[in-house]
C-alpha cells in the first residue's frame, strides 16, 4: 500500500493554497458542510488515473476568483512525487500530470 506523506494544492476547489504534512496513518476528516473535506477527497483522487472522485470537468476545480489553473501534488512514503495540474495558458485547459 501507498502512504502519502505530503499534500500541496493551490487554487484547487475552496483551497488558495494548502500544503498537509501527512504520516502515513489513517486519517480522519471532520467538519461543518461545506469546510472543504471532499475537495481534498478529490485532489487525492486526481492523482490517479481516470476523472477524479466528481467526475468535474477540469476548470470547475480551479478555485472561485483565481486565474483558473489549479495544482495538486503529493509526496508519497517512499519519496516520490507526483502532480496534477490544469494549465489554462494558450486558451485551452489541458490536464499534465507529472511524475
């Protein structure tokens, strides 16, 4: 099993900007409707392959009020990083992921 030990997005749903240090344990969300739990579902989700835990289209990630391009990365357990992000420059949103 994978562990992640570090989550970063940047204008990525309600979030401007969030970087969550992780350990590897379970981890539990709480909060009030609408705080933001199921968005970091969804960036987790974008981290895979296929649309994402929503199936949203890419610019309704991107955070109300921001240029439109949103980014989510992770560290995992064994060091390597992997990211999303949507790049909105030239007029077109396209989808990169790195690895």
């Amino acid at each position: 099993m994978t562990a992640l030990t570090r989550l970063s997005l940047t204008d990525f749903r309600n979030y401007a900007s969030l970087t969550l240090p992780l350990d590897g344990r379970h981890v539990c969300l709480y909060g009030a409707n609408g705080a933001g739990k199921t968005n970091l579902l969804e960036a987790v989700s974008q981290l895979g392959p296929g649309r994402g835990l929503r199936s949203s289209t890419l610019p309704d990630m991107a955070r109300s009020g921001s240029a439109g391009s949103w980014t989510v990365a992770a560290t995992l357990a064994d060091e390597h990083k992997v990211g999303v992000t949507l790049d909105t420059s030239g007029g077109s949103s396209k989808r990169v992921v790195g690895l």
